[in-house]
C-alpha cells in the first residue's frame, strides 16, 4: 500500500489494472488483512477474500468509490454482487462515509 499508493498503512486488496491482450489486471488480496477484518466482522475468511475479490475486480472494471460521479455506481455494483453471492456487506458500506 506505500509502495503503489503512498498510504503508509496497510490494506485488503489492490487492483492493478492491464488492459493487454484480454486481461482486466491483476489482485493483490492481503490474507493477512482479510483474516483480521473477517475475524472482526464474524465471518470465514473465505467469504471476506470473496467480498475483496468483487471490490478489486469492479476496480478493474473502471469503478472507483473515491471519484463521486463513479462512488454511487460501484456501491450499487457491489451490492447487487454480494447479493448474488449471498455475502453480507461489503467494503464500501463498511466504509464510515458509505453511500
């Protein structure tokens, strides 16, 4: 996270979008991090890389919650994608400024 984002904290998952050949880019999911935040949240860590994966992968997608014209439409992507999973909330409405 200080390295590619100048953030000296750490964080659950980083999308570095590709474009080349077919390919979205790349995931970094933290396990580390993932495994604290699903113990926190009371959930397996399995389902918490699950919630981290639909967040990088809409990232990837061209979302962006920090931009407020994309914020709103990649809360409701993300929502509409737990849903279909079954997975409880996700990072942007975990978020003290969620939409």
């Amino acid at each position: 996270n200080s390295r590619f984002r100048g953030h000296d904290a750490p964080t659950d998952v980083l999308a570095f979008s590709d474009g080349h050949g077919g390919r979205a880019g790349d995931l970094l999911i933290s396990v580390e991090t993932a495994r604290r935040q699903a113990r926190r949240l009371g959930h397996a860590l399995e389902t918490e890389i699950k919630i981290l994966a639909i967040h990088g992968l809409l990232h990837l997608l061209g979302h962006d919650h920090d931009r407020p014209a994309s914020a709103a439409r990649m809360a409701r992507a993300e929502r509409r994608w737990r849903r279909r999973f079954a997975l409880p909330q996700g990072l942007i409405e975990r978020a003290p400024s969620a939409l």
